[in-house]
C-alpha cells in the first residue's frame, strides 16, 4: 500500500485517474487529501506507483519521500521492491491512515494500544479535575470525554471477549466507574453492577452491538460494501428471514466473525425488522457486559 498526501485532489480530476483505474488487479481508495492504491500484484502496484509520481513530476509537485509509505500485508508477500523514480520506497511497521494505524497483520494492537493509553490519561485527568459525589455526573464526562477516544472506528476490531486487547480496551472503563463509585461512597459488587449504577454499557457490548448495526445497514442498503453478495446472502426460509448465509467458510473476516452472532440473535424471528426493531432487540439480546 502507498500512501501520499500531496497531490490527490488535482490527480483526481484528471483524465490519469481513468489510466489509473484500466491497471490489472490494482485498487485505489482515495478521501480528502489521501490515496492509497494496493494490489497483490508487484507489477502493477509499481505501474500504479509510476503512473501516480510521473503526473505529479510533470505538474511541478514531485512525491515527497517522507510523506510516501509502504506497508506489505500478508504472510506470503513476496517483499518486492518498490521504488519511486529510482529511489527505493522504506517500508513502514505501521502506518496511519484516517487515525487508524495499520499493521501488516492487520490486528490493530498498536492502534488499541495508543487509544487505551489517551483514554487512561483523559480519565485520569477528568478524576484530578473535578470534586462530586453525583454519580451522573462522573457518566456524562465519560462518555463525552473518554469514550469518544476508545469508540472511534472500533467497530473493525473482531475481538474476542476473552482476548487481551479485548480485556485491554475494557479496562479503562474498569478502573474509572470503580474510582468513580468509591469517590461517590457508593457501594457496588461487581463490573456489572458498577456499569449498572453508572448507566453505561461496556465496550465490549457497544462495540457489538455497532458491529451488528453496520452489518444490518449493509443488507438493507444503507452503507455500502463491495460485492457484498460474494460474502453473504439471505437465507430463502421464509420461517427465519433474517438468517444470513456465509458464502466463504474459509476465510477469516469480519462477516466470519459476525455472522454466527447475527444468526443467534435473529433466530426466532419471523420477518424482516424495521431499523429501530432491529436496535430494541440489540439491546434485549446483549447483556450490559
């Protein structure tokens, strides 16, 4: 993957995007002031990488080196070596890309990691910041401070309950409603009590509960998702309209991830749900924790 933030707003409205496009096997992503183009095939990642930095020569806006990365994802990459004009492009253990830093493994540890570590600081701080038993109080600055930071984006972590970024990106939320509570000489027996008495809900049941959402929008349509009818269907029983079909039992994505959790929750249901049917049987079919 190449990254460069210099020149996508001019590239984009020129007929080169076409030739860009008409390249085997390569795909672009483009927002605001970043592109991006990837492809399993060296040659035509380099055809793409020439393409791009001969446009921005030959416009007086040659690629800056540092502002250039390669990411290579896969165990079986073969390692080629990209260059830019005859200089070898440096390849990055990470790269950051609408705030979300990419790992080659594509395990978001690092990202996790670096949003975990802000929330315990904006907790901490908020805890020094301000005196009050009002419990409420302490909820309302959380979520409008801290959860934002651990939220963003947190939907692509296919996470399992168990694991330890899973039990990482709880633990903020831990340790804050028990300072909170113990601040406020209320007496609690457990997380789930605590969450309870806050009127929160844990990460791990808001980040599912969004990742169920995100996936009933793209079945209606709301959000879109490329060829989506690769991955999934809708089941033809009439008695369970909502069951979804995995079209690729071998792969290891978010819908493999998902899908069991969907079918689960939508098994005794009889028709298609409107969105806010769907939200209220989220909400009875999560646990608080």
């Amino acid at each position: 993957m190449i990254e460069q933030t210099d020149v996508i707003h001019a590239f984009l409205k020129l007929k080169s995007i076409k030739i860009l496009h008409s390249i085997p096997h390569l795909h672009i992503a483009a927002y605001a002031d970043d592109i991006k183009i990837y492809s399993h095939l060296p040659s035509s990642l380099q055809a793409g990488i020439d393409l791009v930095s001969n446009w921005a020569a030959s416009n007086d806006l040659p690629l800056a080196h540092s502002k250039t990365s390669l990411l290579r994802l896969g165990a079986l990459n073969p390692h080629y070596q990209f260059h830019i004009v005859g200089s070898p492009i440096m390849v990055s253990i990470s790269v950051r890309d609408l705030g979300i830093l990419f790992e080659p493994d594509l395990k978001f540890s690092a990202h996790i990691k670096k949003s975990v570590s802000l929330a315990r600081l904006r907790s901490s701080q908020i805890l020094k910041s301000f005196k009050s038993n009002n419990p409420a109080f302490y909820s309302f600055l959380f979520k409008t401070y801290v959860l934002p930071i651990l939220e963003y984006a947190s939907v692509i972590f296919c996470l399992a309950p168990s694991s330890s970024l899973s039990r990482l990106l709880e633990s903020t939320l831990r340790t804050y409603s028990r300072k909170t509570l113990q601040r406020c000489n209320i007496a609690f027996s457990s997380y789930s009590h605590r969450l309870e008495l806050l009127s929160i809900y844990s990460k791990r049941h808001r980040r599912l509960k969004a990742q169920l959402l995100l996936l009933y929008k793209f079945i209606a349509g709301a959000s879109h998702f490329p060829n989506l009818n690769s991955f999934i269907r809708l089941s033809s029983s009439p008695r369970r309209p909502m069951t979804l079909i995995y079209l690729s039992p071998l792969s290891d994505n978010f819908f493999s991830f998902i899908l069991p959790i969907w079918n689960a929750i939508n098994a005794n249901v009889s028709s298609f749900l409107s969105p806010s049917q769907f939200e209220h049987l989220l909400d009875s079919a999560i646990t608080r924790f």
